[in-house]
C-alpha cells in the first residue's frame, strides 16, 4: 500500500496520482497531516503513527503533497510526522529534510548559490530601514516574497521608493521577515522544468498572462518547451543541492544568455505542465514511488 499525504484526494494532481496508481494495481491510502495520531512510549500496545484507521508504519511508501497552512506548531508537528515516518523505515518522497530545505526560500537559496548555481541578488531582514537600503542597491525594482510560499500568493513588485517603503512596513508591522529580490526582466516568461529522480521529464515556459507573473496558478500560460542539456543540467543540479527526489525547478534567462535558479518547489503541481506536454506526469510519479516501496 503507497500512501499520499493531501489536503484534499480529489484535487486535480492528487487524484491523478491516485488513479494512476490504483491503475497499476497499487492500494492507496490518502490522508491529510492533521489527521494523524502519534504515540510515544506505548511499546507495539498500539501504532506509532496511525490516520484514519491505519497503521502508517505498514506503507511501502509515502508520497507527500503540499501539506497545508497552518500555525507554526502544526507545521512543524506536521514535518515531524514525517522523520518519524522515515526514521519508522517508510521511504517519505519527498525527504523531509528536503521539503525543509525547499520550502524556506532563504535556506534554499543559500543551498542552491553553494552549489555553485546562478541566483537573484537577494536581501533577507526584519529591519524595514536595511529594506529600503537594499531598494537601492538592487536597482530601484524589486520582488518581495514571503519566505515561505508557493504559487506566486503574496508576492509584490515595487518599483518606486514609496511603494517599497509601505511594503517594508506593513509586513515589518505584522511581523514577517523581509524577503527582498533584485526584479529581473525575463522577457515576460520563465522556465519550470519537472525532475523525477535526476531527470527532467517535462518542460514548459510559463508566459505572463496580464502583469508581470507567470505561475500557472495566477493566469500564467503553460507553452511546451523542449530544454538545451543546460537548462536540464542546471534544474537536476538544483533539485539534487535540495535533495528533492521530484521537484519543479524555475529558472529565468538572462539577457546574456545565463540561467538563475530563482525557486525550487519540493510538493510541486503540474496539471498546466501534463496539460500542455501531453506527458503523463502522474503516471511517471506512481511508477516512480512503486520503486520506491519497500
């Protein structure tokens, strides 16, 4: 039995995941994080990790998909779930030092820029005042992110000094730290690459819908794209300095023709990308985590 941590079964990814295995004569048992119960100390008188009526240690394997918001306790209890899992002998895809790694965009770029990958010019601070310093020095256009997110939510380009400054305060004001990005013109397009175990097998350019933001998820237009060996070189390079067994790497090209790793996502959708490609995704991650099993 493989099972699949997700929020919801019949979202548009999980299910095909879900249908792609029961397909290959895989059982599955889909659950949501909150719903586990753990236990400590009870010596085999009941399971460790148990969600809806089943003992998780029994999985071959667990495929994680994006584990909700939440308080920073249900985070973290729910990341820790996870090393349990893992240390229970359930191969956990992704690891979850991987998804730990991934969905900081701090850590993740410190990682990636070690791994001698290309990144934006990047300011971290709780101080509104260095902000706005760094407004400057990073060229009067920025992109402020949250430090931890996905799908282009919360994310603002400010290109003039009072509009950042407003920024740096309001997010100052409700205690988020300052994650601060040199904007970089990618000729209204970036590239998301789709790696399953070291290999890139899909691709596509994600083209600005109205603004400037290409997720798919915020009206972003999914065009196939076959990659050079460099784009795929640089986007298993970046999901292996994460860890990430599958991964959807994002790069924008540079008017002098270099590639910078702008985010990785370690729980990533795809349903604009095995639309757009034709390629069955789902099926290549249920094969995937058949092998996987234990």
């Amino acid at each position: 039995m493989v099972g699949i941590a997700t929020r919801n079964r019949d979202s548009w990814c999980s299910s095909r995941i879900i249908k792609a295995l029961e397909a290959r004569g895989v059982r599955v048992h889909s659950f949501s994080l909150s719903q586990v119960v753990a236990r400590v100390g009870f010596k085999g008188e009941a399971p460790v990790l148990e969600a809806k009526g089943i003992d998780l240690s029994k999985l071959g394997a667990l495929l994680v998909r994006p584990i909700g918001p939440g308080s920073l306790d249900e985070i973290i209890f729910r990341v820790d779930l996870l090393h349990r899992l893992e240390a229970l002998g359930v191969p956990v895809v992704n690891k979850p030092s991987a998804i730990e790694r991934a969905v900081d965009k701090y850590y993740a770029l410190t990682i990636l820029e070690r791994a001698g990958l290309k990144v934006p010019k990047t300011v971290v601070t709780e101080r509104p005042a260095e902000a706005f310093k760094a407004f400057s020095q990073l060229g009067g256009d920025v992109v402020v992110k949250p430090v931890f997110g996905s799908r282009g939510l919360g994310v603002t380009r400010a290109s003039d000094q009072e509009a950042a400054g407003r920024v740096f305060r309001l997010l100052a004001y409700n205690h988020f730290v300052l994650y601060e990005q040199e904007f970089i013109w990618h000729g209204g397009r970036d590239i998301r690459c789709f790696v399953i175990d070291g290999r890139v097998v899909a691709s596509m350019y994600r083209v600005a819908g109205e603004g400037w933001k290409t997720n798919v998820s915020r009206g972003g237009i999914p065009i196939p794209f076959k990659p050079s060996s460099l784009v795929e070189q640089t986007a298993v390079r970046a999901a292996e300095a994460l860890g990430c067994e599958i991964a959807g790497v994002d790069l924008m090209e540079t008017k002098d023709g270099s590639l910078l790793v702008h985010e990785v996502n370690s729980q990533p959708g795809f349903r604009g990308l095995q639309t757009s490609s034709g390629i069955d995704i789902a099926g290549l991650i249920a094969e995937y985590l058949i092998r996987k099993a234990k």
